[in-house]
C-alpha cells in the first residue's frame, strides 16, 4: 500500500475566478485522463498475467522477484516525487506508465484468489465512492487543508498494523484494518482533490511544461487513492475462488 502527496504550492496569481476556474477545469482534466489511462493500463496487464502461467510462476513462484517489484514501485514513486520537475515532460511520463505497468503485474493475484465477478463489482462501488467524493473535495467550500496531518498519521499507524499482523496473522485485526482503510482512503480522496485544485495554479505562474508535469503527479496521487480503497473494499466485499 503506498501514498504520495504533492508538496508544490503555486505562488499567488491575480485573476479572476472565472480564469481561475476555466484554468482548474483544464488541469482536471488532464489528471482524471492520466489516472484513468494508468487504471485501464494496469487493469489490463493485471488481467493478462493472470491469464499466463508462466509470467505468474516469473512472478510468483519466487518470493524475491515479487518482493523486488514493489521495491522497484516504491522506488519509482519516489524518485518521481523527488525529481519531477527536473525530469523533462516524457521522462515523468514514461515513469506514470512503467508504474502503471509494474502495478499492473503485482496486482494480478487479486484475479487468482477474487472471483471475476466480485472484481468488478467491487471495481464499481469503488469508481462511484471515489466520484463522489472527489466531486465532493472539488466542489465544497469547505477548508479540508487541516485533515492534513490527521490523515497522514492514521496512513502511518494503518501501515504500521498491516505489517505487524502478517506476522500475527489476525482475522479481526485485518478485518478492523480494511474498513479502517476504505475510511482513511475515502477521506484522502477529498483531501488530495481539493489539494490539486489549489496546485492546479501552478500552471498560471509557472508555464505549460511545468503544469502538465504537475497534472501527472496528481493523476497518480489519485491513482493510488483509488487502488488502495479498491483493494481494501476487496478484502470487506470480495469473495475468494
């Protein structure tokens, strides 16, 4: 499970809301269209290396290649946090892509142990849950910029206790931890959607070239919010083959 916050806030721009809303409009755009790319993208590999023996047993049958592609996520996540507005424009996304990708492949044992149709019916609920509410932290007036550090340390603790129950193995606890998750990653999606309309700015003070970075960063900001409450509604909701 991972999280990533953008940490760039735009210099203070003078237009009017109009400009500023059409200015939010256009960048929005760009992060749902990158995010939904990288679903469908990951999505797709996902369902093809289930379908593949071979890659699986790649994959799978050796602990160290499963555990290496997630390193190599986290790692990619990072440097492109890290580095992003010193990459050029293809470089950062190339980097959405292969996460995209690499995602794509360590998630293909949610098809091996989920059935098909509970997939996507949990797919579904969690497309809808993450409309509402990043329609919710897009639209409401509402100051979310204090839940900040509320929800950071709840991310903290809730990684903290998944960790230490893979070794205690506890059905309650992992259970408590799932709906725990789904309103954790629930609250973040308005959080982050409300963030990025601010960020959204930086295209105005900044340039084109860095605003469009900018969308692709907050494309996998929310991304990862997605996959995650997916993921977690998946253990509360889907039925194991």
């Amino acid at each position: 499970m991972e999280e990533n916050k953008l940490t760039s806030t735009p210099r203070p721009v003078y237009i009017s809301a109009e400009e500023a809303a059409q200015v939010q409009a256009n960048f929005f755009t760009q992060v749902y269209g990158w995010m939904t790319a990288g679903l469908g993208l990951t999505g797709g590999i996902a369902m093809f290396a289930s379908s593949s023996p071979a890659l699986l047993q790649f994959v799978f049958g050796t602990p160290f290649v499963f555990v290496g592609l997630i390193i190599a996520e986290l790692l990619l996540v990072g440097f492109l946090s890290a580095r992003i507005f010193d990459w050029s424009l293809r470089k950062v996304q190339a980097a959405f892509v292969g996460y995209s990708i690499l995602n794509g492949v360590t998630l293909s044992c949610v098809f091996l142990v989920y059935t098909s149709s509970s997939i996507a019916s949990t797919f579904f609920v969690s497309a809808a849950t993450f409309g509402v509410m990043s329609l919710f932290g897009y639209f409401t007036k509402a100051d979310l910029s204090g839940w900040g550090k509320m929800l950071s340390m709840a991310l903290i603790g809730l990684v903290l206790t998944m960790v230490v129950n893979m070794f205690l193995r506890n059905s309650m606890v992992e259970t408590i931890a799932s709906f725990i998750g789904v309103l954790l990653f629930v609250a973040l999606i308005a959080y982050d959607t409300q963030k990025l309309k601010a960020v959204a700015l930086l295209g105005v003070t900044e340039g084109e070239e860095v605003s469009n970075k900018t969308s692709i960063m907050g494309a996998l900001t929310l991304y990862l919010d997605f996959v995650n409450l997916f993921l977690f509604l998946l253990r509360i909701f889907g039925r194991r083959r």
